[in-house]
C-alpha cells in the first residue's frame, strides 16, 4: 500500500440547492497534482475550522479533550491514512504509539483530521483511494468551490439530480422545464415504488 501525503487545503461550504448545504474539506497532494475532496458533517467542519484559524475557547472542545486524554497517557497520534472508500464512504484510521506499542484504530476521516491538526501529525491517503476519488482542481479563483458542485452532483442519484433540476426551474420560473420535469420526477417513483 502506498500512501501520499495531504496538506488541509481548504474547507468550504458547498451550497448545493437553496434549501441544502454541505461541507467539504479539500486534502491536496504533497508532491501530487491530484485533491481529495470528502464531505463532512457540520459538527467535524467547525472542529476542523477552529482549529484552521486558531480560535481558543475556555473549555476543550472534543478533539480538543481527546488530545489531552492521548497526551497524559504518553500516547503519540504518528499519523492519519484515509485508506478506503466503499460505497461512496471514506474511511480512516489512527496511527497510535505508546510505550513502544503501535495500534492502528478505526475513524471517520473528518474526526481523523480534526485531532491530526491538534496533533500535528502528518496525513495521507491511500494511492487507490486518491486513483479513485482525486481530482484535479485548477488554479483559479473558484477552482475550490467548483470541485465540491461536481463532486456532489457526481453522487446524486437520478432521482435526485431531476428534483434539483426541478428546484432550479421554479426559482428562474421556466414552469415548462418544470412540469417536464415533475412528470419525469413522478415516472421515476412510481417505476421505483413498483420494483
């Protein structure tokens, strides 16, 4: 297994629809053209973020306490490997040491990063996950933005791309586009309502 080492190169919001927004954390390639953009929650977003800009709070937040917890047990975090994407899933784990032991434990790749960033601990990706789900993002204002819309929409179902065609019709009042698209939107369910 070959692993490429990441950089956090952004996290940013993705506004997808007018009634959906996600996050998405952007890890570009080290010595790698490529990025590896992974939609995250907004609990692990703002983790990541406050981290990012250096905010401090009175009391530890949770990654904040994990780190604590690792550091007075002498436990080290060596590294983050986001090493697997099944069924349009990232996956992640720890690489922990202490008293000479290694363990490598189970993680969400969004948590991962967050303690990785308070660890300063390196991060990598596994070269069959960036083969699979790398992109390349082009030098331009946007280039960012523009990665997570085609990303999202790569992972809408059909049914879902006709119902954000259909939202996008009614807000720019192309009723005809939408009618067409309900009708096709009905279509769609009820073939699926019969399977």
């Amino acid at each position: 297994m070959s692993l490429i080492p990441v950089t956090v190169a952004q996290l940013s919001i993705a506004q997808i629809s007018p009634t959906d927004v996600s996050f998405v954390l952007l890890l570009r390639g080290v010595d790698d053209e490529r990025t590896l953009p992974i939609f995250i929650a907004a609990t692990e977003a703002q983790s990541i973020s406050i981290k990012l800009h250096d905010k401090a709070f009175p009391r530890p937040l949770t990654h904040d306490l994990m780190k604590d917890v690792m550091d007075r047990n002498a436990c080290e975090l060596e590294r983050v490997e986001v090493c697997d994407l099944v069924n349009n899933t990232f996956h992640a784990k720890l690489v922990l040491s202490a008293a000479g032991d290694v363990e490598e434990l189970d993680s969400r790749p969004s948590d991962a990063i967050a303690l990785a960033l308070r660890c300063a601990a390196p991060i990598f990706v596994d070269e069959d996950v960036m083969d699979r789900a790398g992109v390349i993002v082009e030098d331009h204002e946007g280039g960012e933005e523009e990665v997570a819309q085609r990303v999202h929409e790569e992972q809408l179902s059909p049914l879902e791309r006709l119902k954000q065609g259909l939202e996008a019709s009614i807000e720019e009042e192309r009723y005809e586009d939408a009618a067409k698209l309900r009708d096709e939107i009905r279509t769609l369910e009820e073939n699926q309502q019969a399977n």
